[in-house]
C-alpha cells in the first residue's frame, strides 16, 4: 500500500493497535518464502513509479498469498483519530 502522507491511509490507520510480540510472527522463528521478495519488488517499483507519476490510488493495499496463488486489493480508509495521520492534515 502506497502511504502519502498527508492524503492517504498510514500504516497505523490500518493497525490502530500494536499486537503483541508473542502473536507476530518474524522471519527468524517463521522463515520466508525465497519466491516471496520477488513477486513483491515488481509491485513496490511500480507503485514507487506511480507515485512519482501522480497517478496512485492512496489507500489501496495489494495483498497476495504465494501459497493461494490468490493476489487481492483492499481499500483502506484513513481513521479520523489516528495520532499519525492526525498531525498530517491537509
């Protein structure tokens, strides 16, 4: 997801609350798929080269499961009370 601050969603809009360490689940203990890092580099280019281009959907977050072969977007509002976005304000 493409966060431009001060117009769209951050990450805290999207996870108001931290979770837990014991309930996250980390690259040490879970390991990553290797196809992983390249399936999402092609996306995070182009959406760094839609930024730049101005033609980005701020809010939009691109979800993809290797394992699925399932790739989604959601959208994600930005929270009227986040702490993050809220000193960002337009």
């Amino acid at each position: 997801m493409p966060i431009i601050p001060g117009i769209g969603p951050c990450l805290r809009c999207l996870f108001p609350d931290e979770p837990d360490a014991s309930q996250v689940a980390n690259c040490k203990q879970n390991g990553i798929l290797p196809i992983t890092p390249g399936f999402a580099v092609p996306i995070q280019i182009a959406q760094a080269i839609r930024i730049l281009l101005g033609t980005v959907t701020p809010g939009i977050m691109i979800r993809f499961s290797v394992w699925d072969g399932v790739a989604r977007s959601i959208r994600v509002s930005r929270n009227a009370h986040c702490p993050v976005c809220h000193s960002l304000r337009p």
